[in-house]
C-alpha cells in the first residue's frame, strides 16, 4: 500500500511504514529494543556533534559514569523513585551456569543493581566526593549514553525500553545561578530543534503534576506533529538542593558556613528523530534538513553504456569533490557517490525514501553538455521537481540551495504549527465539544486534533477530567498574556495560559 | 609520596597514582565499575575522533545494536559461551517494588537478558534479517557502545565491569574476503596505537589456546608497559561460519546455492587509555600525545598585578586564537586559556600531571617584549624545560613542536620495546632462570622483565608450564624468522617464533 493511503488511514502506520522505507531503525529481538540502522545512526551522530558542539561552548565538559546504579541509591531519593519505580531493568545475577546443558542465572549479588533510567543518583554521589567549597562549584558536566527504562508498548524512536540520549548534569553554589543553568539547558535545545532540526518549539514550565521526579521546576519544548498530537523533545531540570541532600552534596559557602549545593539536568534522546519524521516525513518516505543529513546530496551515475562507465565514474566523482569543497552552516557540504549495482531508479527511489536533501543524476547527456540533473527531495512530488543546471552554476549555487531547503522546511513546519494552534475555546463545553469532534486524523486535507491555548485554573480537580479527555497540559508557555478567562476544564476563573494537547 | 618513590616500589601503585594526579578516572560507587572524569574522556573522545574517520574511510557503517542479549542467544552459540559464561551481569526482573518501605526487585522476566559482554550474537541476529543474497554481501557494520564483564579484580581503564569500546562486525561471501577483512581492522589499530597514540605494537596471531570463543584465528596487537609486561591493544577475528551457522545468515551465492556467511568481529576500548598511561607516563604524571591531547597547548596568565590583568587576559587570548588557526595532523590546533582564580604555579603543576603536551605562560613581561614562555611536558624535568621565544615565532612553529613531541614520544617508547625483546635465549632452562630472577619491576635504571621472542612447539603440554611459570604467549608474530630451533618450554624442536610475556 502507498504510504499516503497508509497515512490516510493510520498515522502511526504511516509513522512505522517511514522508519523503514527510510531504513533508519527496526524491531530487535531484544525485546522491546531497537536497531539503529546507518540512516538513523547517521542523523543520530548529527544531532550529537551539533549538539556536542553547544554543551562544550557553553563550558560543559563530557564525563561517562557507571551504567549500573545500586538499589539503595534509588531508596535515597524517595520522590524520584515513585517516578520510575514501575519501569527499570534490574540485575541480580553476575554469572551464567551450565545446568544439565541449560544454562541459568547463578552468583546472586548481595545488592541489586539498577540500569540506570536517568543518573541523578549515581552522579550526585559523584559530585558529593568532588565538591568541598564554592570553589569547586560550578561542576558542568555531561555525559552521552544509553538508558533503560521498562516500556510496556515500545515504538521505534518514539519509547524503546534502551535509549541513547545526553544527559547534563550540573552543580552550583546559589539557587539563581542553578535556576539559571536550567534555562541555558533549554536555550540550547531550542536553538537545535530550530536551527538545526528545522523543528518549531513552544518552550514553557511542566505543570507540577508533570515535573520530572524530584524536581523544583521542569522547563520543557513541545512539537507539534504533523497529526497534531505533541511531542515533548527535550526537558531541563532545576533540583534545587533536593538531590544534593539525598546525596549530601555539601559545600562551604563563601560566608564560611556549609551548605547543600542546588543542581540540575537536561536531556534530549533519539526520541528526537522520532520527532524529526513526524514534522518532516511525507508519502515518499522521510526528508532529512540539510544540517542533519548523513549526506546532503547522493550523486548516481547513470551506466548504461558500458563504454562510457569509466568517464561517467569520474564525472560524479569530479563533482563530488567540487562540492565537498563547498561549506554549508560553517562545515563541508557532505556528499557520497552511489555506485552500487543496482538499477538507477532504484537508487533514486531510495534515497527519496531516506530523504537525502538533493538528489543528483549524472549520465552521457549530461557528461556532454557539462551539466547535472538534480531533484530537490522536499519537491519530489511536485511538478518542478526536475531540474538541469551546469556544473559549475550547480556547484556555486550548493551552499543556497541546502540553506533554502532547511529554511523551507522550518518554514513549512513553523507554519503548520501556528495554523494549528487553536485560541478562540472560551469554555469547557466548547472545549469538550473540540476534542470529541476531532480525535482522529484525518489526513492531508481532513481536520486534525490541533493545540489548544487557553485558561487553567491549576485545581488538582482538573486533573480527573484531563485524564477522562485524554488530553495532557503540555506546558505552560513562557509567552504569557496575562488576561483574565475561564479555565477550559473547571469553568473557575484564572489568567495562567497553558498548552493542551493528546500527546507521544 | 612522589610518584618516583611509588614507581620504585610498586609499578601498579604508581599507575593509579597517576591516573589520580591526572584527574583522568576514579572508582565509582557502583561497584568495579568507573567514572571516567574529563580529561580521561575528552582522550577517549579523541581515540574515537581518529578510530571512527580510519573505520569510515575503509567502507564501515555506524549503527546501533540492543544492549540487552536473549539468554537463548548464548545457548546456540556453545564456545563462545563458555568463554564468557563466568563473567555477566544478568538483568532478571523489570520493576521495583515497595515492600514496607524497602524497595526490592519484582515482575521477574520471562527469560533472563544478559548485558551484552560483546555483541556477535545479537548482531547476527540481525545480519540473518538482512543477508539473503551474495547481492546484500558484505555487510560492514560498527558501534561504539559500553559493555560488561564481571571482572573480580577491576582497575581503571584496564579491567572495569563496564567499559566503552568499539566493536566492528562484518559478514561477507567469500572465505578469502572476511579473513582479508580481520586484517583490515587490525591494521586500523595499528595505524591507530602507532600513528596517533604514539604507542608501538608487535602483530601477529593468537595461538589457539587463547583465541576469542568461536573464532577461527584471531589477530592482535600487544604493547609493551614501562615495567615489560605486555598489554593486549586490540583484537580482531576471522570468526569463518560459526556464528552465521549458529544464527543462520545463509544466503543464495553466486553459483544459486544456500551458503552460510563468513563474519569478523574486532574491537578497542577504554583499556587503550591504560596502555598510555603505562607507555608514556612519567615521574610527574601523564603525558598525552599531541594527537590525542585534549588540549595541545594550555596558556596560563600570569595575574600578579591587578593593572594589568585585562591586558594580559587580552594578550591569553590573541596567543590562542593564533594557534588555534594552526593545525596539526590535519586539524585546528586545540588551545585552552586557563583563566580560573588559582595559583599559576598550581596551575603549571596541574597540567604538567594531566599531561598537556605544551605548557605556556604569558605575564607583564612576555606582554613588554611580545614574546611567550613555554615548557614541553615530556622535558620537564629536563634542565632545557624552559623556553622563552617571539609571539610570531612561538606561533609559526607550533605544528613542528607538536610534530616532534609526536614522533618524539614514539621514538622513546619504540627504543624502550626494541631494547626489550630479548632474541638470544635458546633452551627452557636459559628461559626459567631468566623469568626466576626477573619478575619483579625495578624502577628506571634497574632491570625488568622483558618480552622474550623464541620457538615454541605447539604442544598442548606446554601450556601448564606456562601457567606455572606465570606466562602468557602474547601472539605468534607476522614476522617469522623461519629458523630451526628448540621450544623454550618443551625442548622439542620448533620453527615457529612466539612472543612469550607477562601481561596485563
């Protein structure tokens, strides 16, 4: 089946249906674990370096700490257990045996060990040994890694129970300077997922019911997906002095009196690419945004005449070079000949399904007239998608024509996300009515769920009903206007704006 | 105590001591496991830079595979367990549970997940999926991932719970093409320990007693430690049929017949980082090689007088921006300005510890004269550590002094391994009385225990010698004299020439 009548029936089909046309990731027999195949892996190691890039310029240095947590740290930190208590992968064994031919589980630890869901523990137990004054503070730091947490229904990207992600872990001598660091967390993510993503954000605060487990305050980003459900795509964490108490983090202040440190953590994970498809993904396959792209444009010779193999070989392999020479956003444009054996319309669809930013054809007529044949991926349905140009025009023009596409696909992103933000429900029972009316997606040209931006009163009452109508508070937006309304669930008075949305 | 007297006394105490003094690792509180601290890792991220670019020239994909292994996975493949069986973390249950308070482990699993001690299994799994044709061959995958063996006497870097490696994993047509392939991935680590980590190596071929479980050959590097033992640097294996049999990658070959896949496998890992230290650490702690330093030059401003603080801090910072527009070895060079609020002196000591190949410092004085005061770490106890030279000069000469530490540092450590394999000892009674009297380390001058390159007859009857006498067969090297001459553990005749070692 098509993947648009796919879509057109099932969104999560379609979702599923894109990570492999694309080959970006599939089912493990590890279960509930996914492979990362080179496409996804490719996109991953991007974000990384992008990333990586940002957390080390803002004075974050990059640390690893142990996979395994031992139980009793998690007995600690109480509030932050209730969080994660239902879902860890825990070790009890360190020794297989060989019983009668079947092998088992044997030499029993005196402590059980946790893989770790998230390492606030294990790493305020670190900063507990390093810190001693407010000259040891701040600690910056971050680590890369792979995280466990015990999903009942994992979907490829989105919630596997392994997960890669970055985790930023940080320490200071005052609440300001903590709650500052929270902030400049969240200002890196938003300037990836916009900048580099080409991802739009509404950036706000978790509602208390919602903070991260053990928090003081959870900063968050929110995308929209194409279905109009939300995506939360990175959070930010201020602890306050929670976690420093729990694992005695204490420092002499500059008033010579000792004190628990405030921290906090921020993280972002391969969710992310999970979110990158459903902004950017359409009924051929995925588009990958220039900046992420493994490669930004795939050059197929076009081989046919045997005579010509070689001159054509070392045509693409001329502009390869042409356009590594290239720089787009401050690095050398990426580019790989495909010189596979295989059908040319084969390739071309393949990296139309991968979503390969530019897609280039170099055969006889255009080795004679010094010219390329090149495809814009995101225009690949569109009548224009074909298009000739020389060499050299081609090879000038590279560096516009990338940035156009990533501006393009902010742009058409951006503006998805602000037609469908909905601030004209005045009063539950219209709100009510909004969500029973349009719970399905509908596809391209259907109505869809969208955000709504309206009133809350913060009751805890409310939450019964958020639940009872599916829907979550996503955040609430830093953009606030202040005005008086009526909360969208309980009818009472209140000024607080939030974002309600169904969300992954 | 100095580091010198450590040395003198226990080569292992100073190895931790300087692993401290460094600032590179520490142990955690999960237990064996360890925190790899920023400059540790910021060298592991550069091992990973170098490693990663040399696997991608040569064809190689990144990916991602489940950290958690079936047990069933371990059952099929028979000798490759029995290798591993003694040292897993075995994850059993998925949730904790509160009972009056106290957590403990609950929902057990259907079948126990081991935490991958190294990836063959699972991996193949994989290849089984995608490998149906001779078309799909060869598969060139890798991961950078951690895993896990439970070690019963873990030390930093060289023997942890957890480590981070890179493991390569291949699946190819022909027997000819996958056994080619083991000797690609081995010359990338050649490449790699010698090139850019400044560390020789001998070469050559595990005997079969100490092959990977389930490999056909193995290939390896060994480096020799400042106290003579050996340390085994990277390993790679022809694995022939036996792990495509066992997770049937079967595929239709030219000739339209079923046929299992050839697979290789090699890998590195964080023990590398160990293997530095002990090639090239000294009486004042680490030295890094240029290539690997996270940083090559670290300036210190000297901020006596407060007047000139700014100016100075101005001066730091136009010295390092001119040598950041330097490269070495192809890349910008990496330049750091350590402006925090310490004691120059302190500061000098600090990174004369960790390592930093070039140590500069610029005060009132260096300001006056455009000039800059520099130390070559690896001198530094050298009467001719102190430099002082012109700002353009300093600046225009940097590759070469980073060039020549380089190759300096391997000259040093070639000449040490040279001098150390001992060719002359003909009988097993030369070789026992040379191992009695030489197996404890004596510190610079006095003698050590060196790797001795003789005849070896294969005999399995050999090998309890071996263990008696404490020594290991490090490989059977590439190069062979071809000569006749006596085992130096049976006495029987024999052609073949091994290296016989202690090792790590």
């Amino acid at each position: 089946m098509a993947l648009k009548n796919i879509r057109e029936n099932s969104y999560p089909d379609w979702y599923q249906n894109v990570v492999a046309a694309a080959d970006m990731a599939e089912v493990s027999s590890s279960p509930g674990c996914m492979v990362i195949k080179p496409w996804g892996y490719g996109i991953w190691e991007r974000i990384q370096h992008l990333l990586d890039e940002k957390i080390k310029e803002t004075g974050h240095d990059n640390c690893y700490f142990p996979l395994f947590i031992p139980l009793s740290f998690f007995q600690k930190e109480a509030e932050h257990v209730e969080g994660f208590a239902k879902e860890m992968a825990i070790v009890t064994h360190s020794r297989l045996s060989n019983e009668d031919g079947k092998l088992v589980p044997s030499s029993p630890l005196d402590e059980p060990l946790i893989v770790r869901p998230t390492s606030e523990t294990i790493i305020a137990d670190s900063f507990s040994k390093w810190v001693h004054s407010y000259r040891d503070l701040p600690v910056l730091i971050n680590q890369w890694a792979n995280v466990v947490r015990w999903e009942m229904r994992p979907r490829l990207f989105l919630r596997t129970r392994e997960f890669l992600w970055q985790e930023g872990h940080t320490a200071h001598a005052t609440f300001e300077e903590a709650e500052k660091e929270a902030e400049i967390g969240l200002e890196m993510y938003k300037d990836l997922c916009i900048n580099d993503m080409a991802m739009p954000i509404i950036a706000g605060k978790k509602p208390e019911y919602d903070k991260f487990p053990g928090a003081v305050t959870t900063y968050c980003i929110e995308a929209m997906m194409q279905d109009g459900r939300s995506l939360q795509a990175g959070t930010s964490h201020f602890l306050g002095q929670n976690f420093a108490k729990s694992a005695n983090i204490k420092f002499i202040n500059k008033n010579n009196e000792p004190e628990y440190a405030y921290t906090t953590s921020w993280g972002v994970s391969t969710r992310l690419i999970g979110g990158l498809i459903m902004t950017h993904g359409d009924d051929e396959g995925m588009c990958v945004p220039p900046k992420l792209a493994p490669y930004q444009a795939v050059i197929i010779p076009l081989l046919k005449d045997k005579s010509k193999e070689a001159e054509i070989l070392a045509y693409a392999e001329k502009l390869k070079n042409a356009l590594k020479e290239q720089s787009f956003g401050g690095e050398r444009v990426r580019v790989k000949v495909d010189s596979r054996l295989k059908e040319p319309v084969d390739k071309m669809w393949e990296w139309t399904r991968k979503g390969c930013p530019l897609i280039i054809e170099v055969g006889p007529k255009d080795l004679e007239k010094n010219a390329v044949m090149w495809r814009n991926r995101i225009h690949i349905n569109n009548s224009a998608w074909k298009n000739f140009e020389g060499f050299e025009s081609f090879v000038a023009t590279i560096s516009d024509k990338l940035k156009n596409i990533q501006d393009e696909m902010f742009e058409r992103a951006n503006e998805r996300l602000c037609n469908n933000i909905v601030t004209d429900i005045q009063t539950p029972e219209a709100f009510e009515a909004y969500f029973a009316n349009n719970n399905v997606y509908l596809g391209g040209n259907g109505k869809k769920v969208a955000f709504v931006k309206g009133k809350w009163c913060e009751d805890e009452a409310t939450l019964d009903k958020l639940k009872e109508m599916r829907l979550t508070i996503r955040c609430i937006p830093f953009e606030q206007s202040g005005t008086e309304g009526v909360c969208l669930l309980s009818g009472k008075k209140a000024t607080l704006d939030v974002i309600y949305a169904r969300s992954y």
